[in-house]
C-alpha cells in the first residue's frame, strides 16, 4: 500500500494540532508551574532546616531527601494533569500504580519501616557520627555510621554492630550537653561518720583540682558542680553498712574518667587516713558437745567503692 502524500501527513498534523491548540498551552501552563513550584518547595524545605540546630551534614542529607521526594510527587501530578487534558483516562492509571504501590509495600515493608524510622532519628537528632549511645539496652559503643536504612554501632572491644533502624526502640546517648558522674561507696557502721566525711571532701577537693578540665564549667570558667558528697543514700542494717554518695557534672566525654578517678582517690584516701570500706561479713559457728555454740572464724563486709 503507498503512503499518503506529504501534504496528507502536514494537513493531518496541522489539523490536531489546531485542534488540541489550547491543550497544549494548558499542558505548557502546567509543566511551568510544576518547575516553579519545584523551585518554591526547595527553597522553603531550605529555609526551613536553616532554621533548626541539626547537625550540617543531617540538615543537607535530609533537605536533599525532601527535596527529592517533593520534586517528584510534582511531576507526577503534573504529568497526571497533562495526560488528562488530552482526554488520557487516568482513573485507571491510577489504580494500576496504586495496586503496584501496594504491592510493594508488602514486599518491602522492613525495609520501608526501616527508612522512615532512619528518617526520623536523622529528623530528631537522636544520635550522630561519634556519639557513645547504648541502644535497646544490649548494645553499647560509639555511632560510626548513620543512614536511612541501617546504623552501624562499635563496641569499645572492637566489635561493629548493624542495627537496622526499625528494630532501634530505646537510645541512651550519653554525649548530650552534660553528665552527671555518680560514684558511691560504703563504710561499716563502727567508722565514724564525720571522719567519713572529711576524707571524702578531701578526695572531693582533689578530684576538682586534678580533673577540672574535665568537669562541666559555667560562663565564668568555674565547675558548674564540681566533685561533692550527696549525702548518705543507703543503709542495710544486715552486713554493708552506710553508703556514700559523691556527684559531679562532667563533659560528655569525660564521665568515666572522673568515676574512675573518684573510686580510686576514695580507696586511696581512706587507706591513707585508716578508714575501712564495708565488705561482705560473715560469722561462722561451730556447736561444742554441750550445745554451747562457739564462734570459729568469721569474714567480713567492708565493701566496694
């Protein structure tokens, strides 16, 4: 069979597209606006992290993320509103994706799960690159990777942990602002409370002067509370004895070496000044042939800072 002539094929083209004149127009109109509310998305999501105090590269990790997901949700229903101007019936488009959409979200729901909830921790500032975090209660050690998808933790032992994002339900982040270091220790009921006192206050003063770059200090330059005696938090009439309590607020970084100093400079201190810390007490028995009872050995409970 012969092709139409050329003339057939430019009066066919000429007719449509007088014809559909105005859909295109509309269809450009469109498009124009899509690209310019693109553009206006963009900038707000911008200005609204440069509003918030989330870490720099969060803040451009997540804006480039919502950025994304707002410029293709407005080409999509641009494109929709296109092909409906051209008489496209899109009502069953629409439902081919959603039965699409739906499908693979229950194939991939973990993996959905886990992306928002990555989501929300990057959102939320939950935890960042470098943070001491204990998570879920099991897994404690320093945050070397944060995605959308999975968070990577390493143990002080070395050993690395992939988390996915979705099965994180508790954070313990110990790298907020300040700590409070809380040591304790407890002495025998037959050591004299005041004395008790006084050698804690000098591992106090001592801990202060040799650590305080590692306390939390205010505006002037002064520990904001440094190394102090709490008071007495525990008494057990049985075998342990009255427990001390010493606080102190420290750098994020800085907790257990303060705790670490304190539990050493208290057994220091008190084996320098002859004060006994409690340790587990027992009294052993033995039944002479008269029924009396005669005490044989005994150990005791002086304790552990």
């Amino acid at each position: 069979m012969p092709w139409p002539p050329l003339e057939t094929w430019w009066q066919a083209i000429a007719s449509w597209t007088v014809t559909h004149l105005w859909q295109m127009v509309a269809a450009v109109v469109v498009m124009v606006l899509a690209y310019a509310g693109v553009r206006v998305s963009v900038r707000l999501i911008g200005r609204f992290f440069r509003l918030t105090r989330i870490d720099p590269q969060k803040r451009k990790t997540l804006q480039t993320l919502l950025g994304s997901a707002a410029r293709y949700l407005i080409y999509i229903l641009a494109v929709l509103m296109v092909l409906a101007l051209f008489g496209v019936e899109i009502g069953p488009l629409l439902a081919g994706l959603g039965i699409a959409g739906l499908a693979l979200g229950f194939g991939a729901q973990s993996l959905v799960k886990d992306v928002i909830t990555g989501f929300f921790i990057i959102f939320e500032d939950q935890l960042h690159v470098g943070d001491f975090v204990e998570i879920n209660g099991a897994v404690k050690g320093t945050v070397e990777e944060v995605g959308l998808r999975m968070t990577a933790i390493r143990e002080w032992s070395g050993k690395k942990f992939y988390l996915a994002n979705s099965e994180i339900k508790a954070v313990r982040n110990y790298n907020r602002e300040e700590l409070r270091a809380i040591v304790t220790a407890s002495f025998p009921f037959s050591e004299d409370p005041q004395a008790v006192r006084a050698v804690l206050d000098e591992v106090c003063e001592e801990i202060t002067a040799a650590y305080g770059e590692h306390l939390l200090l205010d505006e002037a330059g002064r520990p904001l509370e440094p190394p102090q005696i709490y008071g007495v938090t525990a008494l057990d009439t049985t075998d342990h004895g009255a427990q001390f309590t010493i606080i102190a607020k420290t750098k994020p970084a800085s907790l257990w070496t303060v705790e670490k100093a304190l539990r050493e400079a208290i057994w220091r201190k008190c084996r320098e000044r002859g004060i006994q810390l409690a340790y587990p007490l027992r009294q052993i028995y033995t039944v002479a042939a008269a029924g009396s009872k005669t005490r044989t050995g005994d150990e005791g409970l002086r304790g552990e800072c």
